[in-house]
C-alpha cells in the first residue's frame, strides 16, 4: 500500500479485531475506510465477542502473550475502553477432582506471574477451600478440594458494549460502516489476474462490487468462507454459553465477587446489573463443524440448525457442578440464552496476523483467536500497523500458516488450558435428538 492515507480500505467484519483494526488505522490517519458486516448492527450476534463479558487476564504460559496481555490492559484502562473494563480480579482454581493437566496448568499460570514485577503484587495463593470462603463470603458452597490463587490486576470486560462503544466512536471520526445481510455480507474477494493476484475489492450479497487497496479481512469463525485455505491452519469451534436470572437483590449481593475459573469445571462473572444475568461457560475442548467434502469447519449457518437456546448436557452438568461447589442455591434455576459460540481455533492457539501469499501485498487476514482474543481488542489493530510497516510479517508465531493436517478434530486439544476432546457438533445435536425422542 502507499504512503497516501486517503486510499480506500476495507476492513471485512466489525467484531472484536475489525473494530480494532479501523480504530488503530484512523488513529493514524487513514481517511478512508469502510467495514462490512452481515449483522444488522454492531456488536454483531455473529461475533465471538456478542456476549456481557470476557475475561481479561495477563497470565500466559509464554511470556510473549503475556506482554501483550498487559499492554492491552494498559489499554482496557484508557477513556476510550476504560468504560467497559471492570477490574474485578480473577480467581483461578482447581476443584478436588480435578485432572492432572488442569492442575498443571493453573501451577504453569500461577508460575508465569508470581514473580512477575508488575503482578506479583497482586497475587494471593488460596490454597484450601477456607481460603476462598474467607475472601469471597458469598461463595456458600462447599467448594469442595479448590485451591488455586487470586490475581487482582485482571478482571473482566463488558464485551458487547466495548464493541458498541468503540463503532459509536469510530462512526463519530468517519469511518463507514455497511451493515446487514444483503448490503454488508460479503460474499466474495474480487481479484485483478491481470498482473499479479492481486485483490481489488469485495462483492456483497446484493451483487454490489467494492474496490479497494488494501483489504484487511477479520471474519473470526466465517474466514474460510471468503478464503477457503484459512480453513487448513484455522478450524471454526465453539463454546457454550449459559445465564441464569437473578432478582435485584441476588445481583446485588453478588456485586463485585471477581472472575472465577475452576480449570476442570468452568468460570463465571460478577452478574450484569443491566439485565441482572450471571454468565457461565463451561470449560472443554469444544465443538467443531467440519463439512464432509471440504474438510473445513464452518458456523453451522445453513446446513444446521444453529443450536440456540441449548448446550450439551455435559456441559451443563459442569456448570451445575460449579455452581453447586460455589452458590448453591442457584444450582437447580434453569439456565436462560444458552447459546453456542463460535471463534477461530489453530492446533496451538498462535494467532495469525499476515498477507495472504500472492495477493501482492493488498490482502491481510488476520485468523485464529483461538478463544482469548477479546481481552486483545485495544491493541489488535497496532499488529496490522506493524505488519503494513514491515512489509511483511516479521514474527514467526503469526505468519500464514500451511495446512497442519487432516485431523482437525484432534486441534488444539493439546492446548494447555483445553481439558476434554474436541467434537462434531452434529454428533452432539444428535444425540440430543436422540434423547428428546427417548424421553416422548
Ligand atoms: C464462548 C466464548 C468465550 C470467550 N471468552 C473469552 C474471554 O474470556 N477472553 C478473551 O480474551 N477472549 C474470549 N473469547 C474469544 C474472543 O471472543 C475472540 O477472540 C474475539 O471475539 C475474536 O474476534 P474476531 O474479530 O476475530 O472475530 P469476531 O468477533 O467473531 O468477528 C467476526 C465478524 O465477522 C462478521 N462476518 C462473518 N462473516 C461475514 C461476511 N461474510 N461478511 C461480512 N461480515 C461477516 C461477523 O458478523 C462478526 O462481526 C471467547 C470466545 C467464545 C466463543
């Protein structure tokens, strides 16, 4: 790309790195750029990022993460974002039961901060379930063999309005946005053949043609829809997600526990005071959706039902297990917005932030989130900043990758924070058929 600012560029996606993305390419002076987006609005329900809250944490086995992981923080804290970060601190554990692997996670994580300058400050071990119960009085639970420790330079942020927030004030400074299924779904890359592979534009669903020249395309779970060979070193996998409704009074007395994460069960927030929900996800390897034909995991958006309002039962059976362990009383409610969310899985959680070869410098992609990209959003677009500087990608971790292999469902079970095995969702959707039809 040249050094002329006003050059049209379009970002593909208004999720979490695509609002950051054109954040970052505005602070620097880009006059010209336009996001799409299939949603209607932002944050898009499509987005790994559609949800109250995520976990912003610093600590990472590898230490390059968790640099990073404190810029961004450094970032969460700013007028822009600060709104939306709640620094609640984050409490990691292990109940009695849990695997070998998850235990050796938590002491990895534990190891990667303690002596850290700027956390070891912030850290309490807990290492008996008194000591949980002694800090966090609400937790009435007999969280039975739990120990861990409690980190409080970290906290959550408040996803869906983050995004919200940040495309108010991107629309306030310019940028253009096109949104919805006919106008802002993309369904195409457009490319000149004429000299190199170079790629000019975008087609949307309603047969309307976008040129550009550069293209930065941040389509989380969907890119392979639009660049097919993402989908060798990127698989689309999902989590589930649950809420339960509390009254005032039960958001109220929750007001302020911090982040819990039971390594072998799941974690949980402090409850929304907006919609009074407490948000679940179930920890495991996840679910994918791998078309027989292409050997590409995709969303499941029309050969599917999307599976809305349910999550497996073994997930479930997880959070009731958490919740039974830390607030009782809440353990039997049913479960409300049960949905199953998708993100960009790589076989070892590295992302990838780079040019799509041959397409002569005029398309980057940047792919596999592999679950922790949110607390990533201030920072993001500075990686694509740094790569249109360098004129190409000069970390190893993040270059375009080739195809690892056939076995997707195996990706990134190996992953330290992972416990479980990864499985097709259609086999899950069935077996629920399977037992609906039992029970009739
Ligand atoms: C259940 C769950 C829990 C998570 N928890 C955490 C956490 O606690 N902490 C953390 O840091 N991270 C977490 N993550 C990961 C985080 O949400 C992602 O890393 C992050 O949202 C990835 O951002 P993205 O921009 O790559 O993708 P997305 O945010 O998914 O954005 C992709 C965008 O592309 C759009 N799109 C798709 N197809 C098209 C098309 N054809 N045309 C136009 N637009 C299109 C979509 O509408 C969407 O807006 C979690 C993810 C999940 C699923």
């Amino acid at each position: 790309m040249t050094a002329n600012k006003s050059e049209p560029i379009i970002i593909l996606g208004s999720g979490t790195w695509g609002l950051s993305t054109a954040l970052h390419l505005v602070n620097e002076g880009h006059s010209n750029i336009t996001v799409f987006d299939r949603a209607s609005e932002i944050p898009s329900r499509y987005s790994a990022g559609y949800d109250i809250n995520k976990i912003v944490r610093p600590e990472y086995e590898d230490p390059f993460y968790t640099d990073l992981a404190l810029k961004a923080i450094q970032g969460w804290k700013t007028p822009l974002f600060g709104p939306y970060f709640h620094k609640t601190g984050y409490v990691v554990a292990t109940s009695g039961r849990a695997p070998q692997k998850a235990i050796k996670h938590l002491n990895e994580a534990l190891a990667s901060i303690k002596d850290h300058p700027v956390f070891k400050s912030h850290i309490t071990p807990l290492n008996k379930p008194q000591d949980f119960k002694d800090l966090f009085w609400q937790f009435r639970g007999p969280v039975t063999g739990f120990s861990g420790y409690l980190n409080r330079f970290a906290g959550y942020a408040h996803s869906a309005n983050a995004m919200k927030g940040v495309h108010h004030h991107l629309a306030g400074r310019g940028v253009k946005f096109v949104l919805g299924p006919e106008n802002g779904r993309v369904t195409k890359l457009v490319y000149d053949t004429s000299k190199a592979r170079r790629c000019v534009g975008v087609r949307t669903a309603d047969g309307q043609e976008h040129k550009a020249t550069l293209i930065v395309s941040c389509l989380g779970a969907y890119q392979a829809e639009l660049i097919p060979d993402v989908g060798k070193f990127s698989v689309a996998k999902s989590w589930s997600v649950a809420h339960v409704q509390l009254t005032e009074s039960e958001c109220d007395l929750l007001r302020g526990i911090p982040v819990i994460n039971v390594r072998d069960l799941g974690f949980f927030f402090e409850p929304d005071p907006a919609t009074r929900l407490l948000k679940l996800c179930p920890l495991g390897a996840g679910y994918i959706n791998t078309d027989k034909k292409t050997g590409i995991s995709l969303p499941p958006l029309n050969n599917l039902p999307p599976p809305q309002d349910y999550i497996p039962a073994e997930d479930e059976a997880k959070l009731r297990q958490l919740l039974r362990e830390t607030l009782p009383w809440l353990a039997n409610r049913p479960f409300v917005d049960q949905k199953i969310c998708w993100f960009a899985d790589t076989a070892d959680s590295e992302f990838c932030v780079d040019f799509v070869p041959d397409t002569d410098r005029s398309l980057i992609v940047l792919s596999g989130d592999s679950g922790h990209g949110f607390k990533m959003m201030p920072i993001v677009g500075s990686w694509v900043l740094d790569l249109l500087k360098d004129g190409h990608q000069k970390m190893k971790r993040w270059q375009w990758k080739k195809p690892e292999g056939e076995n997707m469902a195996a990706w990134g079970d190996a992953v330290s924070w992972r416990i479980g095995t990864t499985r097709e969702i259609g086999d899950v959707v069935q077996e629920r058929d399977r037992m609906i039809r039992a029970r009739l």
